[in-house]
C-alpha cells in the first residue's frame, strides 16, 4: 500500500510540474500553459528544418520563388511590428525569417517554430494570388506566433507521463504485465514537429491570427473566403469534423466571414497613406495663416 500511495504521489506532482509556464498568444490574448521551453523547440525546429531541407528538392521557378520570400517577407515585417509595439518585442529574438518554395506537387505550406517557412509548389494554382498567398502564409506564421508546437508537445509530454506512471500503478497493484505493456506503449511515440498534428482549436486560432495578419500587412483580407472555397473544391469533400485536426471547411469559411469586418480595420490602416493625414492639415494650416494676413 505505501508503494501504491507513494506512485500515485509522484504522479500528482509530476502533473504539477508539468504546468509549466503561462504564455499568452498574441492578438487573441488566450493564455496556456507550456512545459517546453522556447530553447529547447527551437533547437528541435533547427533540426527538422535543416532534415527537410537536405531532403528537399528547391524549386527552379525564379518568379515564384521571388513571391514566396516577398510574400513572407511583407508578413514577417508585419508580425515583427505588431509584436513590438504590443508588448511582446522579447518574443522577436526567437524568429529567424527564412522562404523557400519547393518543387513538390502537395498542396501544402507550412511554417516551423523560429519562422523557417516552406512552400509546396502544389498550393500555387490553388492560391492564383499575391493575397491568398499571403492568407496560407499568414495562417501558418501564426502558428509559430502562438507556440501551438509547443503547446501540442506539453500536451503529449503531459499525456505520456500520465501513461507512463500510470503503467507503474498498473503493476503496483498487481495487474496482468500484458494489460501494463499495453498502456505504457503510447508513451513510447516519437515526436517531430514535421508531423506534428494541431487541434481544431488551434487550427482556428490560426485561421483568425492569419487573418489578421495578411490584412496588417496590406493584404486584402476578402479573398480568404474564395482560398479557402477553392481548397474545399480541391479536397473533394469533407472528413467528418470529429475525425480531423481541422475545422470543416463549412466551419472555416463562417468563422472567417465573422473575422473579415476586424480584418478590415487592420487593411485600411495599412493601406491608407500617413501622407494623407499630412497633407490635409498643412493645407488647414496654410489656409488659416493666409486668412490672418488678410
């Protein structure tokens, strides 16, 4: 019995180890709790970057090329602004910026903790422009914004750990070793962050940050509905929201057109001149000193 208590002990206090510490998501403002560091993900990310990328074939196409890194580029200055006038300037030290499209027909981006963005080739025809690029770009900078990696590792560390002690108290208590290997398996799963999966609610929050981000950086925000009609056209149908990561696409596409008239503040800021503003009142200012001549 005290063998039991004293298992069931450490499994309490690993979970409130495993609380980590509280870190708010830019622009949605949720909190979560995370138990990886920002050192230790970015230091995998820099591995699974530099795998991908040996494996990698690079695209030989200059003009899209050139598209990607512009379109990323734009993005990341954007980011990088918001985050410094919106009290998380700490946070940009952790981004080292890098575009790269690559000749692969899925219809795929995605973007790695630290901002090493990669495009596939295949999302092109779907994307037909500059802004929809932009929106599939932005989404997936935003999940490296909001640290959903290392919330998925938390999770799946915490989930293992659970299994782990769990499988302890198993044996503890007598339970058959076959049942115990069982349960311990799942704590046995590899982790990379190329295949890590997000969840529906992160998937979400990605869509909104994206969103918002795309229009901050002068991205017209409207043709996030059409994207993603096209990648709903293109997917042939729908899984059945429970048995995917992502929101249906039905799903998607209300939230967005419940985000757009937000989205659109952040686009006409950027797109309307700070020159206007100027120039309107050095003309009042003009008009007044001539009228005091007089």
């Amino acid at each position: 019995m005290k063998k039991i208590q004293f298992i069931l002990l450490t499994l309490v206090t690993s979970i409130l180890v495993s609380c980590g510490t509280t870190s708010t998501v830019p622009v949605t403002g949720r909190k979560h709790r995370l138990s990886v560091s920002d050192e230790y993900v970015l230091s995998l990310s820099t591995q699974e970057y530099a795998k991908f990328m040996k494996s990698a074939k690079t695209s030989t196409n200059a003009t899209n090329t050139a598209l990607v890194k512009r379109v990323g580029q734009r993005l990341a200055t954007a980011v990088e602004t918001y985050l410094r006038t919106h009290g998380f300037a700490n946070e940009i030290q952790n981004f080292a910026w890098e575009f790269n499209l690559v000749a692969d027909n899925q219809v795929n981006a995605f973007c790695m903790p630290g901002g090493k963005i990669v495009v596939y080739e295949g999302i092109l025809p779907v994307t037909q422009n500059e802004a929809s690029l932009a929106i599939v770009l932005g989404h997936e900078i935003a999940h490296a914004v909001a640290k959903h990696s290392a919330e998925q590792m938390t999770k799946s560390s915490n989930s293992s750990t659970l299994v782990q002690l769990g499988g302890g108290v198993l044996s503890a208590l007598g339970v058959d070793s076959g049942v115990t290997q069982v349960a311990t398996a799942a704590a046995s799963q590899g982790l990379t962050l190329l295949n890590l999966k997000y969840s529906r609610d992160n998937e979400s929050e990605a869509d909104y940050m994206g969103l918002i981000f795309a229009a901050m950086a002068g991205y017209d925000p409207n043709v996030a509905v059409s994207f993603w009609q096209r990648m709903a056209a293109q997917s042939g149908g729908n899984v059945a929201t429970w048995m995917s990561s992502h929101p249906s696409d039905q799903k998607r596409i209300a939230d967005i057109q419940k985000h757009l008239p937000e989205a659109l503040t952040y686009y006409k800021a950027a797109t309307t001149p700070a020159t206007t503003v100027k120039s309107t009142t050095s003309k009042k200012s003009t008009s007044t000193k001539k009228t005091s001549k007089r």
